[in-house]
C-alpha cells in the first residue's frame, strides 16, 4: 500500500512537472522558480511579479538561442540577470556556490 501511494505520488508531481507551468513561489513577493521561460512569458512574469532579478543556472551561453532571447527580454525590461553554472549531473564548483551565495546576498 505504501508503495502504491509512493508510485501515485511520483505520477502526480511526473504530470505537474511535464503537463503543467512548472512556476513555483518559493518565498512569496521575493523569490520564485521556473523552468525555462520563453522571453514573452518572461516578460509577463517580470511584469507580474515586479522581479527585478533574473538567476539563470544554466550558466553563460551566448550561442543559444534561449539565452538570447532570455537576456534580451531582461535587459529590456531593465532588469538584472545573474549568470551561475550549475548541473544536474555532477557537484557545482566550489566557486559557483559561492558566486550564488553572493548573487542571493545581494538580490
């Protein structure tokens, strides 16, 4: 039974994950968390949510296209973006943890 309710669980944060916004509040009128946004949602979010810094933990790719259009929407919004490298697959660098300790500091 309890596996039963694990495996329902898992399925329902599985579908809210992939079929829904996947935009949470973390600390409300401060901090919130996205995936990634197309710049026109981004731009309804930060004028929604009067967001006067964007976290990006993907890191600095000027090459993609997401992060063009992510950085172009900030800065016309005349907003901040702070640039952090992060990865799903191995421990951040010490210096990376750093620099967001330091970005959450200031922001």
């Amino acid at each position: 039974l309890a596996g039963f309710g694990a495996g329902i669980g898992f399925a329902a944060e599985f579908a809210r994950v992939v079929f829904g916004s996947n935009e949470h509040t973390v600390i409300p009128g401060k901090v919130y968390r996205t995936a990634q946004l197309s710049p026109q949602k981004l731009a309804r979010v930060v004028a929604e949510k009067n967001i006067r810094t964007v976290v990006n933990l993907r890191g600095c790719c000027s090459d993609a296209n997401w992060y063009l259009g992510e950085a172009r929407t900030v800065h016309a919004a005349g907003i901040s973006q702070e640039d952090v490298t992060l990865s799903a697959r191995r421990f951040p660098a010490p210096g990376e943890v750093a620099r967001l300790v330091e970005v959450f500091d200031r922001t």
